[in-house]
C-alpha cells in the first residue's frame, strides 16, 4: 500500500558514479528537477525504480535508452486536487468512456493522483451507514465504485485494480459526516463528533494524506466551525493538512478565507485553500486582496498555501446550484421537494434572494453561464446552458434544473463560467499556488477539459506563450511543491534515490488540445511518462504497464 517505503536497493543515494547498468536511461535531455532551480544537461538513469542523475556523455549500460535529446526531463506531475476517487473502478467495471478518463491525466503526465477533495471521499463510515451512503456515491462518482470503512479499505480496492498511475486520498469531511450521522442538516452530537474523530484518526493512522472540506457542499456546509476546529487538530496531530473548498468562493469570499485561517489557528493544521479563485461578479478581482492577505499571513509564520487551475470555469454538480436545506436529507429527500411546486417556488425565492451563509452561484451569475456537462439520459442537451434549455421550453429555468435532475436521478453535472481571467493569472503567479486539475473524471457527456488539459495548458499557454512563470517555476508548482505539502516523500523531485516518477515533454510544443466541445483530446509535446520507473506513455500514447499503487503518506 505505502509507495515510499524501502530504499533504493541499486542506486546509492548521492553516488551516481556507482551506476554500471540500468533498467532505463534517458540521454540527452534538460533536467528540471522540481525543486526550481535552473534546468541543467543530464542523463538520468533509473535502477530497481529509482533515480540516478548522471553527467551528460557517462556511459552505462541500459535496458532500454530514450533519446531526450530537446526535451524537459522532469519529476511526474501531482495533480494534488482530484476527484479520481472512483474511476478506476468503473473502467474496471466496463463503463464506456471510463477507460478514457483514466488516461486522460495519464497522458497529460500525471504519475500522482490526490482525491478525496472538497469534502468528498469514498470512506470513512460506519459499517451500519455505507448501505445508505453508496446511493450517493453513485451521483457523485458516476456510477457503483463501492463506499469504504477507512482508508485502508479504499486502498485495497484501489490495488486490487491495473492502474497506469499512483493515487492517495485525503478524508472527505462531508463523507465522514455522512458516514457517522448521515446526511443531515444539524450539528454533530458530541458522541458524534467524537465518532467522527476517532474515524478520521483511523483513517490518517493508516496513510490518509490530510483532512478536506467542501463547505458550499451538503452535508459539510451544514457543520459550523467548531465542528471542523475540532476535525483539523485530528490532522494537525497526524502533521497533515487541513484542506478546504472555502464556505464561499463568491461575494463572501474574504469571510470565508478568514473562517479558513480561523480554523487552522485553532487547530494547529497546516491549511491548504483549494483551487483558489473570486468568482461569480460580485467577486471578480478580489483575488487582488485575499493574494496579499495570505502572503502576509506567510511572512507571519503560517503555515498556508493554495492550488489553482488554468481556467476561468468551473464545474459541479447541478444540485449544488439549489440552496442547502433543499438537500437536506439526500437525493430521496431532494426529490420529493424537486417535485413539490411549492418547495420549487421556495428555491425560485432563495436563489433570487439568496441564503445566509450560502455561496449562491446562480445569484452571483446567472443561468445563462450554466451549461449542462453530462446528463446521461440526455446527452441532446449537454454543452447547452441551462438558461437556453429554459427559453427553448418556455419555462423557468428553476423548474428546468428540477425536472433535469429528477429524470436523470441527480446524476447532472454543469460547468460555471465564474471566473475572468486577471484573477486566474495572478493566482498561477504567486508563489505558493501550486497547480491542481479540479478534474471531475464522470463517464460520458462532456466533462471539464481540465481533466486533460490542466498541466500542458499551464506549460504551453501561460509560460511560453504568455511569460507567466518560467519553465523551472511552472515545474515546481506541478511537482516538487505539491510533493512537501502532502508528504510524499522521495517524489516530485528528480534527484539521486528518488522514485522514478518522470515526464518528458518538448517545452517548444507543449500545449493542451482539450476543449470544451472535445474535452478528452490528449495534449502535444508530452512524450513519455514514466511510473515507478516503467513507461506507461510512450511517443503520447498508452505503454501495456500499470506499475501505479497507492501511496500512504
């Protein structure tokens, strides 16, 4: 399960001059190593899956020689923000598409997938709760990948499946509240909260990288602050961090960085502010101040970085456009308000006046910047807004989003168009955001191009077309960053005795090719990918090898 144990058995760390034959080497290519430092000429061997750095011209005997020459050789990209958790297991299962989803992050050169984020994982539970709570992780995860007691649980399944890459998983919050309480909008009892503790202490014990919350998402909007406090010093015991998808990313985004810093103050957890952004326009530009906040809170001591993706949009399910209480209870319960007029009126009301405390995304934008990512009884209507399908029936666009979901049993999900693009390039420019995908990898319709454009994009368009970070910087976001923050050690990094976790990619080509009309095209420039020293991509297409396991952190 652990995929740092063990040393080095051929390479003797700091001593590449001991290297007399290798399983692979890679001639002739620029190094950039993870840690952003300037790119050098080396070859790089690697020897019983680990990295030896040698000086270009050194000859050593090799199983296999790749030619590097005019290439980046780099550490294999973290994709630190996921929600990858299940679907593996539905390629496994057949589901079309799926097959192609789990190599379109392979392709892009992702060797390290972290799920479980935004509140949302596929355990822990009680083992009287996991009946009631796989209904919900069939609407969330697209499909039957299973709910799990603990972590260790959720790995077994996970290395029990062929996959290309490696994977670890934080503890969603709101599926470690549902799992102890259901899906019930009331704060925990203090036996619940205590049950929920010792859970989420199991499931860290066991190799979980960190504690996460979605707080704009049921049930985990529905805790308070204390409730979380109480969850984060769990993790802060275990030296993991506390990572969050802010109660608000909209008009109360400040507020709800501040409840953030308050609750890493309180708990003595590192914090770790997912796909940071202002969205919805109300918020536009304010990335201009909650920027400086944390860089001050930084220079202070704090221990507070954030991730971001390339994109002015984002993508969701359609329920959470609905007001919190609409969900309390779960899908059943949602239904039946969906399909009571007075309930949809109430909603109607609620978006248009909004709630407190919640992020409103539809009152902050509007239908119109809506559209409809995959309804799998309906695919005529994906890629269309929700606001055209509203005017093409005559209808409400509140009532076109309830019968939506009713017909397709909550299985909708919608991008937002929520962003403008001054907040997203200041974020990829501080220095402490590291890069995450935010993909949402559901068979069929078509799903954020995030998923297989994210890493290439950041590459191509924001550094050698636009100058936005150098080579060696936008390297060091993609791996030797994400790799401190969750604890994965000997990885991110290319230097002698660590894992052999590699991507090779032409920095003059590099470029994403994904849309939103063609979600899944594989990007340019991205050669090979290379996964506990086996290629899995060669010359951008998938190699037989599936050496990925899960990391315990």
């Amino acid at each position: 399960m652990n995929g740092d144990e063990g040393a080095a058995r051929g390479v003797a760390p700091g001593s590449p001059a001991d290297v007399a034959r290798a399983e692979l080497l890679i001639r002739g290519g620029l190094v950039v190593d993870g840690t952003g430092g300037p790119g050098r000429e080396a070859d790089v061997a690697v020897v019983d899956g680990r990295l030896a750095v040698l000086p270009p011209g050194r000859r050593v005997a090799a199983g296999e020689v790749l030619d590097a020459e005019g290439m980046a050789v780099a550490p294999g990209f973290i994709d630190v923000h996921t929600h990858s958790d299940g679907v593996a297991m539905l390629a496994e299962n057949g589901a079309a598409g799926a097959a192609d989803l789990v190599w379109a992050s392979v392709l892009q050169g992702v060797t390290t997938e972290i799920c479980g984020n935004c509140g949302s994982s596929l355990f822990p539970g009680l083992p009287e709760r996991l009946a009631d709570m796989r209904g919900e992780t069939r609407i969330s995860f697209g499909g039957d990948v299973g709910i799990y007691q603990d972590f260790a649980e959720f790995a077994a399944r996970h290395t029990a499946l062929p996959r290309a890459n490696h994977i670890t998983s934080l503890v969603g919050h709101g599926t470690l509240r549902a799992g102890v309480m259901g899906p019930a909008d009331r704060p925990a009892t203090p036996a619940e909260l205590d049950t929920m503790r010792a859970l989420l202490d199991r499931a860290l014990a066991q190799g979980a990288a960190g504690l996460s919350t979605g707080l704009i998402y049921t049930p985990g909007t529905y805790a308070g602050t204390a409730e979380v406090v109480a969850l984060a010093e769990v993790a802060a015991r275990h030296g993991k961090p506390y990572v969050t998808h802010l109660r608000d990313e909209m008009s109360r985004v400040e507020e709800a960085l501040e409840e953030a810093i308050e609750i890493a103050r309180a708990s003595g957890a590192a914090l770790h502010v997912s796909h940071h952004k202002t969205a919805g326009k109300y918020a536009w530009g304010r990335t201009a101040r909650t920027l400086p906040r944390i860089t001050a809170l930084r220079e202070g001591g704090m221990d507070i970085t954030c991730d971001v993706y390339p994109y002015t949009a984002g993508s969701t399910s359609l329920s959470a456009m609905l007001p919190p209480w609409a969900n309390d209870g779960g899908f059943p319960a949602l239904a039946a308000r969906l399909a009571d007029p007075g309930e949809r009126e109430r909603m109607r009301l609620a978006i248009k006046g909004g709630v407190p405390g919640w992020e409103n995304t539809v009152g902050n934008g509007g239908w119109d910047r809506v559209s409809i990512a995959c309804a799998p009884r309906h695919p005529e209507i994906e890629g269309r807004t929700v606001a055209e399908l509203a005017a093409s029936r005559n209808a409400d666009p509140v009532d076109t989003a309830a019968e939506l979901l009713l017909s397709e049993n909550g299985e909708v999900t919608i991008i937002s168009h929520s962003m403008v693009e001054e907040d997203v390039q200041r974020v990829l420019a501080t220095p402490y955001a590291m890069i995450g995908s935010d993909g949402v990898p559901k068979p069929g319709g078509r799903p954020h191009p995030r998923w297989a454009g994210t890493y290439p994009r950041v590459l191509g368009h924001y550094g050698r077309e636009l100058g936005l970070l150098g080579l060696e910087t936008a390297v060091h976001k993609m791996t030797g960053m994400p790799a401190a923050r969750f604890g994965l050690r000997d990885r991110g990094v290319l230097r002698d005795g660590a894992h052999a976790d590699l991507v090779v990619f032409d920095p003059a080509t590099v470029a994403d090719r994904a849309t939103f009309a063609s979600p899944l095209l594989p990007p340019a420039g991205v050669h090979t990918v290379i996964v506990a020293g086996e290629v899995v991509v060669r010359d951008g297409a998938p190699a037989p090898a599936r050496p990925g396991r899960v990391l315990a952190t």
